[in-house]
C-alpha cells in the first residue's frame, strides 16, 4: 500500500500529459497559464482570508466566550450537556481550525471514547464553517449581497448541532 500512495500522484500527471498530448495540448504552456490563474485566484481570496482569521482571533482573545459560558452554566448543567463542547458548538459555524482545536482539547481531557469525545466528533461531522465559507467564497468573486446564504447556512448549523447532540446521546448517551 504504501508502494502504491508513492506512485498514483506521479501517475497521475503522466496520465494528464499523456492524454494532453493525444489531444494535441500544448501541455506545458496550459500548466503555467494554470499556475498563473491560480496566483491571480489566491491574491484575490487573500485578503477575506486574513479579515476571517483577524475577526476569529479578536473574537477568541475577547474572553467573551468564557464570560457567555459562565452565565450559562447552570442551563447546561440541569440539560445535561457538558460546557466543554459549547464553545466548539459556537465556533462551528465560524472556523474550523478552531472547532478541531478544541475537539483536540477534549481528546486529550476527556478522551475520543468519551461521551463529549463523540459528541465533538459528531458536531464536527454535522456541520460546516458557514461564515468562513461564504466570506471566502463570496469575498472571491465579490458578491456583496449574499441574501439567504448566511441566515439558511446558519440554520443548517443549527440543524446539524441539534442533530448532532439528539444523534450522540440516543448512540451513546
């Protein structure tokens, strides 16, 4: 297998230069016109790449979440569900370099057999990086006005959340 994981991306090129040869490509010149496309592409995306992570970071340094968290502990608390996972709940939607942090954080605290390990996984799974995906997407071809995306891709989140946890706690609970 590992043999096999060394050769197919190699393989794989020689098969695109093969089948651009038969087809009378100029394989060479389309590879840097390509490349030169893809630079174009990602000094576009760059800069809503950097607002995100600015905005994601100011968010977390705020130490508002561990404020919010506080004040509702004692709802959680009498529902059963455990205030670890909330803020990978609330920042699903928002960054996923930052759910699967704290996902890594309750693997090494709680353990990925856990319940709340297997609650994080299933939250991780279920939902997606709404905010990050429209800002990157939208913010590359530069559409202002995103009009549903964000409220129906919010709510998906939700769904997925509330899925997630009613999911873990009928398989594991």
């Amino acid at each position: 297998m590992n043999t096999l994981s060394k050769i197919i991306i190699p393989l794989f090129v020689f098969l695109i230069i093969i089948y651009g040869v038969h087809k009378k490509v100029n394989v060479y010149d389309t590879f840097l016109v390509g490349a030169k496309d893809g630079l174009i592409m990602v000094f576009g995306i760059a800069p809503t790449v950097i607002a995100m992570v600015f905005a994601v970071n100011i968010f977390l340094e705020s130490n508002f979440l561990e404020w919010a968290l506080k004040f509702l502990n004692p709802l959680f608390t009498l529902s059963h569900i455990p205030i670890d996972i909330i803020p990978m709940a609330l920042l699903r939607p928002i960054s996923g370099t930052a759910t699967l942090a704290i996902m890594n954080d309750i693997f090494l605290n709680f353990g990925p057999d856990s319940f709340i390990g297997r609650l994080a996984s299933t939250i991780q799974g279920c939902t997606d990086t709404t905010i990050y995906v429209l800002a990157l997407y939208f913010g590359s071809i530069k559409v202002t006005k995103t009009r549903y995306a964000l409220p129906v891709g919010l709510f998906a989140d939700l769904m997925g959340i509330i899925a997630a946890f009613v999911i873990t706690f009928i398989f594991f609970g």
